[in-house]
C-alpha cells in the first residue's frame, strides 16, 4: 500500500537537498513546514514553492536546540496539521584531523546531524504513533558507510544516523511508522565543496529527492529500517 501524507516537516530546507526535497513534496500537494536555521534563505525557498502554487510555510529552527524543535512542531502543526512526514536533512560538515580537532567542533557536528535527528523524531513520534501514521526518512550520507580523512566527526554522525533509524524502526513497526534512511554519495552541494574540496558531483540534489519522495509515499511499509544508497 501506497503511503498519502498531507503534512511533511524538511529540515535543512533552505538550500541543496532539503530545499529540493520540500519543493519536490509540494509539488504533489503537500503541506511543507521548512526549517533551518538562517532565516533569509529559508524565506526564500518557501516563497519559491508558494510562487509555484505550493503549500510551503518557513519556520527558522535550530534542531539541535530541544525547545526550538518543540516550537517547530507546534508551529507545524498550529499552521499546516498534524505531521505525516519527517525528512531530517539538516547536516553541517567540518573538515579537521582527529588529533587536531577542537571538542566543539566535534560537537557542533555531531549536535546538528545526530542530536538534530534525534530531537526532531522524538518530538514528532508520540502523534505520529497515536495516529498509527507517519514516514520519517533519515538523510545520512556514503560517508555513513566508510571513512574520510579529515572528516570523522561528519562520518561518526552519518554512521550514527544509520544505526538510530534502524533503532527507531524497529520500535515503531508496529505502531503503523516506517523508518527510512538515504545515503547519497556526491551531490552538487555547498556541503560537498566544503567536505571534499575540488570533489565532482555525480549528481544533482533533485535526483536525491526524488529517491526521499518515493520513500515518503510509494515504498512498501516492509522496507522500515532500509537504507538506500543512491551514487548517481
């Protein structure tokens, strides 16, 4: 059976995958909530999608901040409905040698990519579940699969968000949520020239959220917990 959410909630919405992501739900009549933490860009992004007869509404979030990922939920709601669907997008990458790196940049890299994910499906579950209705779909990365010099904090979030969305599926199975993880490899994204500088894209973001649209909708509920890679 096929999967038709109304409400879907795109963080890192304001640029590359997430921003290609929320325009892609839109355009099959979705009500998207965009999040992310610069406000401008993400003005943007939403007044594109409205501009194109979309359903889009902005709502500056830092995901890792609890409260603020609450006040996105309730915002969310209070605007658009109740939430059917979850893309975790939001991801930052720092490049630094382990024996080099400051505490807080590991920090900042892991707070963003796996806390961020973390808090954003906490908050969105308890309804989901009550409802027994909802597809959460977790943006890892190839580097969830292997490892990179100079980008090991990045590389243990993405690995970590591998785990957590299996984790989290099999807790929900039975409760009518389905889990989904994505792992592109390399995307013509600002995060990939600030990764892996010099790096030549194999894909455009567009091709990565088409593969987070099928998930969101046309994936069989048996595939909870998979992770898709998509090379491009």
């Amino acid at each position: 059976m096929t999967f038709d959410p109304k409400v879907a909630i795109v963080t890192g919405a304001s640029k590359g995958i997430g921003r290609a992501t929320a325009s892609a739900l839109a355009s099959r009549g979705l009500a998207v909530a965009l999040a992310a933490r610069e406000p401008e860009p993400l003005a943007r992004a939403a007044r594109a999608i409205r501009d194109a007869g979309g359903h889009a509404e902005s709502i500056p979030t830092d995901v890792s901040d609890s409260t603020r990922v609450g006040k996105l939920v309730e915002e969310t709601v209070r605007r658009l409905g109740p939430v059917d669907l979850l893309v975790n997008n939001a991801g930052v990458v720092a490049r630094s040698l382990v024996a080099e790196m400051e505490e807080a940049v590991w920090d900042q890299v892991l707070d963003v990519n796996l806390k961020g994910a973390f808090l954003c499906t906490k908050a969105v579950l308890p309804e989901m579940m009550r409802r027994r209705r909802g597809r959460i779909v977790q943006v890892s990365s190839i580097s969830g699969t292997l490892g990179t010099p100079a980008l090991s904090a990045y590389c243990a979030s993405k690995w970590g968000l591998l785990g957590f969305a299996k984790a989290t599926a099999e807790e929900t199975r039975e409760h009518g949520v389905h889990v989904f993880c994505v792992c592109p490899g390399s995307v013509a994204t600002e995060m990939l020239q600030k990764g892996l500088p010099g790096a030549e894209p194999r894909m455009e973001p567009e091709a990565v959220a088409n593969v987070i649209v099928y998930l969101a909708t046309q994936a069989p509920a048996a595939m909870t917990g998979a992770a898709v890679n998509i090379f491009g």
